[in-house]
C-alpha cells in the first residue's frame, strides 16, 4: 500500500552496471565491501536522506538479490521501493527507472550505488537546491590535482586552469520534466545526466559535494572503499560486535608451461619446468590469497590481483601475501593461520616443507602456515604431471 502523503521526491539508484574493471566476479553492485554489498551502503544512504520514492535499477535476473538488499534497509519505507530490470546503457537505466516513478512525482535524484559511501549531507543539499527553483543540481568537488592537456602521443598541450573545474558526483537532481524531456530528446549517449539536461539547454548548478563519494570503479577504489567501510564506527558497529573468527577456503591451479623458472610456495625451484599465469603461477600463494579474502569477506583474487593490475605481472608469493595482509588489516581483521595443501608429482615437497612454511609464514607477517604435499596417485591432470593444484583454508580473527 502506498503510503500518505505520497513523496513528490524519488531517487533512482542506478546499479545496473556489470563492474567489468573492477572484476569483482559479480554485477559491481553486489560486489562485498565488508559483509555487505556496494548497493547495501549506497541504499543506507539513500534511507538515510529525505523521505523519497525510491526506484533501484539492476542487471536483469537480478531483481531479487536486490530485493532482499532493500529489504534489509528500507525498514518502514520498504512500501517505497521498487527494483526494475536496466538497460544496456546508462541512460537506458535511468529512462527505466523515471518509467517506474509515481505520477506524483515532480522532483528526481538520480545516485550512482557505485559511489556507495555518500553522505546523507549530500543529498539534502540537492533537495534543498530544487527546492529553492533549480530545474538541475549537481554536488561536485574542487579539482585538487595539476591537470594537463595531452595529444595522442601523450605529450603535453597545455596546463588546464584548475580554479575553473570541478568533478561531478550524485546524487544529481533535476525536475522530474526537465529530466524526462531531455531523456526522450537524447540523439548520443552522455557521462552523466547533467550533461544530458545541459545538452537540452537547461542551466545546471553544483552544490557541495563530498570526498568520500568517490566513484568504486577499479580494485583500488574498492581497496579505498573498504579501508574507509573499516574505520568508521558507524557502519561496522554491528560487525565489531561479533568477535568470532571466520574461516574461508581458496582453491588455484596453474599448468605447466611457463617461461623462466618454477615458483610454487614462495619458492624457486630450479630445474623444473615453470607454471604459466599472470604472475609468476604459484599455486600455492595464490589459493591462500584466495582463502584469506574469503575468510574476510574482501572479495577473490581476481578483484584484487587481475589482469587490470600489471603492477603484479610476473609478481611472486611476497608481493600477493603482503598485500592480501595489508588489505586484511584495513579491513579489521588479523591472520590466525594457514593451512595448504599442493597436488603434484613435482616437484618434490619433503625436502624443503619447512623452508616454504618460514617464506610464507614471514610474508604473511608471522602467521602459522603448514604446508603438506600428495600425488593423485595417477589420476587428473596432476596425475599425468599437466599441473599443480593447491586447497588452503584460513582463519582470520578480528585484529
């Protein structure tokens, strides 16, 4: 049932996108910044903010992991909410969600779910623009860094007067008609839909913005994202007061085939035929990075060490577990221990266990790691020497 009055505000939350460079394994939105997802703390914002009507727009087939995300946030507001399949573009999502607005609805915010840690300040600013006459409000933030202009070589141009630039974030609110007009009128694809009403010839001014509204885009805005998600005491409250360990499992598995030596638990091995990968292939490393982020709900390896990340191209075991700890510590959790075990014919792990327990042990700050070694008796591609396969499970516990 509706509820009375019924707001003349609505707030689209656009979280249709596929998160393609963030590679997070899932839709960005449903991507984990602590135990919850992107959408969960952007829609606590939105909840948090002005009483709206509030249209969240998803990936079709998604509708119902995002209801269960709303109804765990929307509290007495959930009658609302509604959730809408999204288009294969952004303005496609937005015209989906001002499709699905009540007819008395006469002013629209339209918010990222990727800039998921906006302040409610934010959007109270905005309202309160509209609210004075505005037909367009952006909140935006000064430019601090030296910006230049550069040709397709990458050569400098020119320097870019920074005084007169600022970066445009959400929630961004217009007239419902304005916005509507300018939606129906589109003839290309814009950023953002400020830049679709201003192409439409109406004036759009900039409220104050907030630094922690930054965009999650890539690994290292979610690394950014979760740092700040564990230190504030408002948001991890709840979490902080569940002291329990948490256990995760990681599995990798690399072939034979590489160039240059073998690394395999944090080791060189001379003499034996390389694994191929990104990195340096080590199997081992690499299931109990995977382990470990499971263990701290931080995602997998892919989100934080893919291809998108060439600065561990060719990386060894140091490089992974020292920033798998880093990436544990912001997030509020310390390692209790590790235990991996490798399924191979080669090489041969008896004589060096130890050695590859201290190396691992020492690039995970200290943390009790055990390592052990079997064959699949013939069977598999282990068995037929194709590859090695390692299984790691890791205890966390909250530092």
């Amino acid at each position: 049932m509706i509820p009375s009055p019924v707001p003349r505000l609505a707030v689209i939350v656009v979280a249709a996108g596929s998160g393609t460079r963030l590679n997070g394994g899932a839709p960005k939105a449903f991507v984990g910044l602590d135990e919850h997802t992107i959408l969960r703390h952007a829609l606590r914002g939105v909840f948090a903010a002005p009483r709206a009507q509030v249209v969240v727009v998803v990936p079709a087939g998604f509708e119902g992991p995002a209801l269960t995300e709303v109804r765990e946030v929307a509290g007495d507001r959930i009658d609302l909410v509604s959730v809408v399949a999204g288009g294969t573009t952004r303005q496609s999502s937005v015209a989906a969600g001002l499709a699905a607005l009540w007819a008395d609805v006469d002013t629209v915010l339209v918010h990222d779910a990727a800039r998921a840690l906006t302040p409610p300040s934010v959007f109270e600013r905005v309202v309160a623009a509209l609210e004075k006459g505005a037909d367009a409000v952006i909140p935006a933030v000064p430019v601090v860094d030296t910006i230049k202009k550069v040709n397709a070589t990458g050569a400098i141009v020119a320097a870019v007067d920074r005084s007169e630039l600022a970066a445009a974030q959400t929630p961004q609110g217009f007239r419902r008609h304005v916005l509507v007009e300018a939606v129906n009128a589109a003839d290309a694809d814009h950023t953002d839909d400020a830049a679709l009403v201003a192409a439409a010839g109406h004036p759009v001014i900039t409220v104050a913005g907030d630094a922690a509204s930054f965009k999650i885009t890539t690994a290292p805005d979610l690394d950014r994202a979760r740092a700040l998600v564990s230190d504030s005491p408002a948001i991890t409250a709840p979490a902080r007061a569940l002291p329990a360990p948490r256990v995760g499992v990681g599995t990798d598995v690399h072939a034979f085939g590489g160039e240059g030596s073998l690394w395999l638990a944090g080791l060189e091995w001379p003499g034996e035929p390389a694994l191929s990968g990104h990195s340096d292939g080590d199997a081992v490393a690499h299931a109990i990075v995977d382990a470990l982020l499971a263990a701290a709900g931080l995602g997998d390896i892919g989100t934080h060490f893919g291809t998108d990340r060439p600065e561990f191209a060719g990386a060894h075991a140091e490089a992974f577990l020292a920033h798998t700890r880093e990436l544990l510590s912001a997030a509020g959790w310390r390692i209790g221990n590790v235990s991996v075990q490798v399924q191979a014919n080669r090489p041969r792990f008896a004589a060096r266990r130890a050695e590859a327990e201290r190396v691992l042990s020492v690039a995970l700050g200290g943390a009790p790691v055990s390592v052990s070694a079997t064959t699949t008796d013939g069977l598999g591609f282990t068995g037929r020497t194709e590859g090695v396969a390692a299984f790691a499970t890791a205890l966390v516990v909250p530092a």
